[in-house]
C-alpha cells in the first residue's frame, strides 16, 4: 500500500506509479464502483479511468444525494414553496432538478418565495426572522448533511422556532449498496467508499456487507492520488480472492467515524424506507424525525398526498444510478439533455454522472 501521508494528491509522479502498480497486478477484468459523486467527477476531471488497464472498468453509482432525491420528493417541495405564506429554503443544487414538470427555479421565478441556503441554520434564522410564514427545509443529502440538520432541529426546539420545519429525503449509504449488490444485474465486484460519508458515519457499517457479498470495499478519498491508491487497494484484494473493508483515507477517516455527529443523528433521527429517483424503494436507506421531533416535519403541517408519477421516457438516470449503463447509453444526452434543459438530476448536479461526461467532453469511445 502507498503511503500518502504529507504526499502532494495530485502529483503526477505518484499517479504513474500507482497507475504501474495496478497494470503490474491486474491478470483479468474487474468492475470497481465509486460510490461518491464527487469521485466520479475527479475520475473523469483528470481521465483517470483511461490511465487503468483496458480490464478495469469504473462503474460510477448512486452517490449523488441530488440526483437520487425522488420525483415525488420534488414534487412535494414545488407543492410545498407555492403556498403564499411559505418561505422555501434548499440548498442550492436543487432548485434545478426537475420534478415531472417544473423544478423550484421555475417556482421562484413564478412568485414562490424559494431561497438559497449554504446551511439549515440559516433556515432555522429565516423562520426566527419571519414568525408570521411557514419555513421549510428540504433536507436532503447522504449522511454528510445529517448532523447540521439535526441540529438545526435541535435548535429550533429549544428555542421555541415553531415556523420551522423540514421536508426529510435524506438517505443512506449502506441500504443501497445492500440493493445494488442484491440485484440480478448487478455487475459489481469492488466499491471505492465515500470518504467524506464515512468520516461521519466510520466504517464498521460496511464489515458485514463486504462479508455477506464477498466484495471488497475500500474507503477512498477524492484526490487523483487518493483515487488511485483506493483502486489498487480494491485491485489487490480481487486479484486475491480477499473480501475486507480497508481504509484509503485514514487522515479523515477511522473506523468508528465521528461519534458525537453519530448520536446527534440518533437523537433526532431513525431509519425509515425512502425511495430513491431512478431505483425504487429501498428499506430503511432513509431518515425519519423520530416521534418526539414530529412537528419538525412538513408533513404534519400539510396535505402532500402520495402521487405515482412518471420520468421523462428519454431519460435513462435509472440506469446510470443503478451502474448498468452510461450517459452514453442514453440518446438524449447532449442533445435534448443538457445542463441547460436538464430531463433528469444527474444532469443538474454539480455530482452527477451525465454532467461530469457532459462537462469534460468525455466521448463515446
């Protein structure tokens, strides 16, 4: 194992010898998942993928929080900021993804009071400002996201915010790994773990799952070096028949994670089903206010109903989230989707897979 500590993560000297070190070992083909988004655009930001051996394919997940908040979700939020007496807040990403019609930029454009926030906090300020409107949340996000807005929960009940509350989509990492390698058309034999996700979250939950599959997983950065180093970690333990967790990133991640973040989310939060845009309903991948915080949820404050509702028929997300296929795969891309008129959320996101192809030019080979 390459050891990274105080190495430059973009040196170009490093990045030839780990990418020698994994063509010296790999003897057949491998299908290795990033599960982050954030790694899928470093990948192709710095062609990554066309430096391994022609055997080692890349399948980039569902590790977009934007991209896998569900249609239905959406839908609630665009119901939800058209209420005159809403203030609406999102983090940024979302206002462009679209729902099965309009997205919340649109809304802001047609008159809803739709607004930006950098943190939930700034939301739970919004509501103390303005006791007179209904102040929503849309929390969404991996369990990155989570801590802040437990507290922001937190917060607002012990100082009395009663205008505030949220609309829970967030989701969770293991649940979907469960699904992905659970599925008839699976084609997964590796996964680069989130770093950021388990810096929160450690990675003791990813022991039995590496177990129950016989799949290593190695918990990666997102740097070219850090990259890399994680690909031929996941390479070493194939070529071996091995099945461990490993850590790539041990100058932020340890395996127990961050504990006081863990039980913050434990004191607000459970495990709830949640379905995910693309994918379906995926047991208990989604947090829910636990019973004592139930006022804090949207849901209690308006009727949302429980729509069915459709994609685009030219949208293919699915597909991509799941890692069965490629922006390539879908006609629409880079034609009648774009960033500019996105069909579906891995277009919008700044960590979707059909926008990082899109942004670097990445053509079909």
């Amino acid at each position: 194992m390459t050891t990274l500590t105080n190495a430059n993560f973009r040196s170009e000297e490093l990045t030839q010898k780990l990418v020698a070190s994994i063509r010296a070992i790999t003897t057949r083909p491998w299908n290795i998942m990033e599960i982050c988004g954030g790694q899928t655009h470093a990948i192709l930001q710095y062609g990554l993928d066309q430096l391994l051996p022609a055997g080692i394919q890349l399948i980039h997940g569902p590790g977009c929080p934007v991209c896998v908040t569900s249609l239905e979700s959406i839908e609630q939020a665009l119901k939800i900021a058209r209420q005159e007496d809403v203030i609406f807040t999102s983090f940024g990403d979302m206002l462009r993804v679209p729902g099965a019609g309009q997205d919340l930029f649109s809304a802001r454009a047609s008159g809803a009071d739709v607004r930006v926030v950098y943190s939930p906090m700034e939301a739970v300020k919004i509501a103390a400002l303005n006791s007179q409107k209904k102040v929503v949340f849309f929390a969404v996000g991996f369990e990155t996201t989570v801590p802040s807005i437990a507290q922001s929960v937190l917060h607002a009940k012990r100082n009395g915010i009663t205008n505030f509350t949220i609309l829970p989509a967030n989701v969770l990492v293991p649940p979907a790994m469960h699904a992905i390698l659970s599925s008839p058309e699976n084609r997964v034999q590796g996964f680069l773990a989130a770093g950021h996700v388990c810096a929160v979250m450690g990675y003791w939950e990813y022991e039995p799952i590496a177990a129950r599959y016989h799949t290593p997983i190695v918990v990666t950065g997102f740097e070219p070096v850090d990259i890399l180093n994680g690909i031929l970690m996941t390479v070493q333990q194939l070529e071996a028949g091995m099945h461990n967790v490993q850590n790539a990133y041990r100058r932020a991640v340890t395996r127990e994670g961050n504990l006081t973040a863990q039980g913050i989310i434990a004191q607000v939060f459970e495990p709830v089903d949640r379905n995910w845009r693309g994918i379906g309903l995926i047991p208990l991948s989604g947090l829910g206010l636990r019973p004592e915080f139930q006022t804090f949820d949207v849901h209690e404050h308006f009727e949302l109903g429980h729509e069915t509702l459709a994609e685009s028929p030219l949208c293919i997300a699915g597909s991509v989230l799941r890692g069965v296929a490629t922006p390539h795969d879908c006609p629409a891309f880079g034609r009648q989707c774009t960033p500019g008129t996105p069909l579906g959320a891995p277009m919008v996101s700044s960590e979707g897979a059909c926008a990082a192809y899109y942004r670097y030019q990445r053509v079909k080979a």
